[in-house]
C-alpha cells in the first residue's frame, strides 16, 4: 500500500490553522474594505502566453506549466526534442498556474476595461504557485491577499498603502515592523551614475538577492553581467548611505545630480513621506532602503518591503508601482500600484509571537445529548430553535451511551452538554451540564439560551 504524503512546499490546514487562517483574512479584508478596495477572482491557470516575460528570466522559470491535455506529445519529433526544452515548451504546454495575482489583474482590466470604474481599486486573496525551493517561510503553494490601484499616477495611492500596512498590522497585534521604501527609478539614475546607462534590470536583479547570498555574491553576479571593479567601487557607498529619508536625499540628490530619471524618484519619494506625515501617520515605520530592489521587471516607481523584526523571516509583503502593465495585453499607460501581504508568512509569525485570539468565539458552544431514538426525535427541533438564537449548537448524530457523547463534548473543549432522557422530554425540563466545573442544573429551553448565552 502506498503512503500518501504531499508535495513538498505544501501542505494541509485542520480546522484549527484554518480558524487562524480566517481570522487573518477577514481582519486584512475588513481593512481593504474601509480603504474603498473591492472584491474579483481569477482562475487559478492562465494563457502560458500571458504569464511569461512579465517576471524576468528567473520568474518564468518558476512558473508551474501545465502539461496540454492528451498526447501532449505526438507531434514533437526527435530533432524538435534536441533542440531544448525551450523549444518544444510552446507545442507541449499552453497553460500554467497563476505565479501571482497583479498579471491576472491587469490582464482582467484590459478584457473587462469597458465595465470598470477608473480609477479601479480591487484586492484579491487567492493562492498562488511557484516551482521555488521550499525552505522556511517560502513554498510552492501559498495565499497571497493583494490591494491594487489603476488608473491614476496619484502618490496618495502610495501614501495610503504605507497607512493600510499600519492599520492592518495594528488590527493583528504586530507592533515590531518596518516598512521598507524605494524607487525603480532612483534604481535607474544609479545605473546611470555608475556609468552602466540601461542596465538598470541587471542591477535589480542581482541586489534584489542581497539578503539571501550576501554583498560578495551579488558583487560577483554583477561581474558577470560586466560590471567594471571601478562601477562597483563606486557602487558600494551608495548603497550603505544609512538614516532617514532627511539625511539621505540631500546626499543622493547630489550623486544622481546628472540623472533626471534618479532625481524624479527621488522627489516622488520625497511626496509620498509629505503625504503620509499630513495624513496623520507622523511617526510611520518606514525607512528608505536603496538596496531595495524588487526582481519583478514590471516595477517603475516606488517599491516596497516589510520586515517583522526579531523574528527569523524573510519580507511579508511587497509590491510597488507598474505604469505599463496593461499596455503588454492592449491597453497602454494605465498606471497602477498596489500591495500583498504574504499570508503564509504573516501567518507563520502570529503563531511564533502567540497574537492569534481564541478561537473561543467559533466553536460550538452546547452538545445535545439524547438517550434513545425517541429522545434523539424531540432534540432535533431544539437544535434549531437554540442555532436561530446564535448559539452553535450540535445534537450528537446517535444516541449512544451518555458517557461516550460527554467525552465527545470534553475532546471538542465543548462548555455545555443538555441532557434529554425520557423524563425530560414528558417535561421539557432538561438537565444542563457545565463541562467545565460539573455543575448539573436543571432547565426549561428559555433558561438553557440564557444560561449559554451569558457564559459567551
């Protein structure tokens, strides 16, 4: 017999994850909502055509490919299979699972972009799936819950992200965060200063590793995609320019001196701190980071991070702002910019600094207990009269002996068990059972809701 195991970087929920999981959603929605965001769902697979090239080189790598149905390969010949994977991928696949949500975003806004209000503000919490290596806080299935704005270049859009991330993050109990803050194109007039004009991508990609092979290796990456010793010697000091967003701009303003597209990053950055300070958010956890770079290809403007401290976990959420990426699938110069939060991740902290609430408030809070087939009759009408009353409420599905229904109501943490023999149905006077201190008492169905209902 085989043993049945999972994919790595995957895995399954029992209920009480899955309470956790819900009340992580909802709070995040309940967040989305009072910032005006609304509600779509894509499918879980698109067109392979529209998913590749949007995420670099080693995005499409990650992307899961769905095999085409049938004889996927009855028309490749033996030539066609020397020539690569690369060749023949087109003719064996059409298909693949999403690797995120903003390219399903901005491909349902240019089909639906006769319906759609702009500027369009949707969230979306759906899972997502990459064919990474799994390791702590990454794997190949995980929910992603994203806010997105399009349709306007405002940097109050920006703002408002940096206050959502607060707000939700105060609703979760975490306090110790920091969100980290940059722009592809200060990125950009630092290529331009370093003498490597539109190798901006290159430079992006390779620091967007910082934190997980360290400055010598991405130092390394960077030779290979010709960097000179020289541009990188020059590279470095910016890079360790430190404080606060007060003290690095002047100083970055002078080395990008030469760059209008640096310098328009910076005064973009610069509104988004003003906008935030006069929104009353004056003490924000945010710092600029011009090591921040975002591997996706389809940031233009600011990008984000945050990182919960004193745990061990890479970023929790990250996004940034595209003003082209509807223009690949028909509709061009619709800006946007929006946030996910990485719910696995998010998840997996809460659990490690013990911030999820009880789950008192979702658990069932009386058994029936009846003692016979009769009984079990004259019970079923109570279940619902109790569960019209907002009392959850079982009736234990057969009537066997009281004592292995009561242990079923102590395994469940279940607060009450009411007792229905056959005297208690002549008499509709039922014996209530405090599951937790043992005290029996004896009550009509008026008393049971009121005696409940007062221990919630």
């Amino acid at each position: 017999m085989e043993k049945p195991s999972l994919p790595k970087g995957t895995r399954d929920f029992g209920p009480s994850q899955m309470l956790k999981r819900q009340y992580l959603l909802q709070t995040i929605r309940t967040i989305f909502t009072r910032y005006g965001f609304l509600p779509i769902e894509t499918p879980a697979m698109e067109n392979l055509n529209v998913l590749t090239g949007k995420y670099g080189d080693e995005g499409d790598q990650l992307i899961y490919k769905i095999l085409n149905s049938g004889d996927f390969i009855k028309d490749i010949n033996e030539e066609q299979l020397l020539e690569g994977s690369k060749k023949i991928l087109p003719k064996i696949s059409k298909k693949a699972l999403r690797y995120d949500l903003t390219v399903p975003f901005a491909r349902h806004v240019v089909m639906n972009r006769n319906e759609i209000t702009f500027p369009f503000k949707r969230y979306q919490m759906q899972p997502v799936w990459r064919a990474d290596r799994p390791q702590k806080g990454r794997y190949c299935e995980f929910m992603q819950c994203d806010a997105d704005v399009v349709g306007t270049d405002s940097l109050l859009c920006e703002a408002e992200i940096v206050l959502m991330i607060h707000e939700a993050f105060a609703a979760l109990g975490i306090t110790d965060f920091i969100v980290k803050i940059n722009n592809r194109k200060i990125l950009t007039g630092i290529a331009d200063a370093i003498g490597k004009v539109g190798c901006e991508t290159d430079l992006c990609v390779a620091i967007d590793k910082l934190d997980k092979i360290g400055q010598d290796a991405v130092l390394a990456e960077l030779r290979t995609k010709d960097f000179t010793e020289l541009q990188l010697t020059t590279l470095l000091p910016i890079f360790n320019l430190k404080g606060t967003h007060t003290d690095i701009f002047p100083t970055l303003r002078t080395l990008l001196k030469d760059s209008s597209t640096g310098l328009k990053g910076i005064e973009e950055l610069e509104r988004v701190y003003e906008l935030i300070e006069k929104s009353g958010l004056p003490n924000a956890f945010v710092e600029t980071d011009l090591t921040l770079a975002r591997g996706l290809s389809y940031y233009t403007g600011a990008i984000f991070e945050v990182k919960i401290l004193n745990v061990q976990m890479g970023s929790v959420c990250g996004g940034g702002r595209y003003d082209n990426l509807t223009g690949v699938f028909g509709l061009p110069n619709v800006s946007g910019v929006g946030i996910s939060f990485g719910i696995d991740r998010i998840y997996d902290v809460m659990n490690e600094l013990n911030l999820f609430p009880s789950q008192d408030s979702n658990a069932t809070k009386l058994l029936i207990c009846a003692f016979d087939a009769l009984t079990f009759e004259h019970a079923l009408p109570l279940v619902t009269k109790l569960r019209a009353k907002g009392i959850n409420t079982e009736l234990y599905p057969e009537p066997l002996k009281i004592k292995k229904q009561l242990s079923y109501a102590d395994d469940k943490k279940i607060p009450f068990a009411l007792l229905i023999g056959e005297d208690e149905m002549k008499s509709n006077i039922y014996s209530l059972k405090n599951m937790i201190t043992g005290e029996q008492f004896n009550v009509n169905l008026d008393d049971t809701i009121q005696k409940v209902l007062a221990h919630a």
